[in-house]
C-alpha cells in the first residue's frame, strides 16, 4: 500500500503552496474575524466566503497526542507521534511532533511549526517542543 497523499483543491492549494514555501498560512474571516482549518470557500461561523489568507506564527499548544508504536503499512515508520495541536490564532489542528522523545510530552506544552517533505509534491507541517514559548509563560 502506497503512502496516501493529499491532492489538494483549488481551495486548499494556498495552504499547501505556503507549506512549500515554509510558512504556514490560514484563512481569515473577513466579516467575522473567525480564522479557519482546514481551508474552506466558507467561514464555518459565519458563513461568509470573504476569506483571506494571513501568516499564521507557527505556534501552538497540545490538546492531546498518541504515540503510533506500529505504522499501518510500511510506508510509515514506527513509532511517530500523531497530535492535535491548538494553534496560537485558534483553530486545532492535527499534525505531526517530530525530534521529540514521547516521554517529554504533554499536553499543554508549547510547539513551533515547522515543515517536512511528505511526496515529491507535497510539504506538511509538523510541530516540534518549543519549551522556550513555556518559559515565556511562566
Ligand atoms: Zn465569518
């Protein structure tokens, strides 16, 4: 079984031309202020399809995470750690913790984005600790 990889719509190709780039993007309400993942042609709140896209500053907290200690197919190499980040601007997001120990995580720690080829074609954002945004809280 091949790796699946996303084949993005012309709604999501933003994002992941951003990615490419090195730079995570999400769209913003331009009526409500409501920021959005995953890209849509309409604001979930409100339903408005005056959306803009905007930087996002690649930080976020862990809502939760699971430690896959046995990939579903060879294509993915076990163990790697799946997560549900809270972005800084809102939205939730799932993604990837790589470089990092299982042991040290846990939720509500702080993460930085960063990106990591997934296809000849396609780029993703994956989180990393970032205990210095921890710091800054304290
Ligand atoms: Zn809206």
């Amino acid at each position: 079984m091949a790796k699946p990889t996303p084949r993005p719509t012309p709604t999501e190709q933003p994002f992941y031309d951003a990615c490419a780039r090195g730079e995570l993007v999400l769209q913003h309400c331009q009526n409500c202020g409501h920021v959005l993942f995953y890209p849509r042609t309409h604001c979930d709140a409100c339903q408005s399809d005056q959306l803009a896209w905007k930087t996002a500053s690649g930080a976020g907290t862990i809502a939760s995470y699971t430690v896959v200690r046995r990939g579903v197919s060879a294509d993915f190499e076990a163990p790697y750690i799946i997560a549900l980040i809270d972005l800084a601007e809102g939205p939730r997001m799932m993604s990837q913790i790589i470089d990092s120990d299982s042991e040290a995580l846990a939720v509500g720690l702080s993460v930085k984005v960063g990106f990591a080829a997934w296809s000849e074609d396609i780029t993703l954002p994956v989180f990393r600790l970032h205990p210095a945004l921890d710091a800054e809280d304290a």
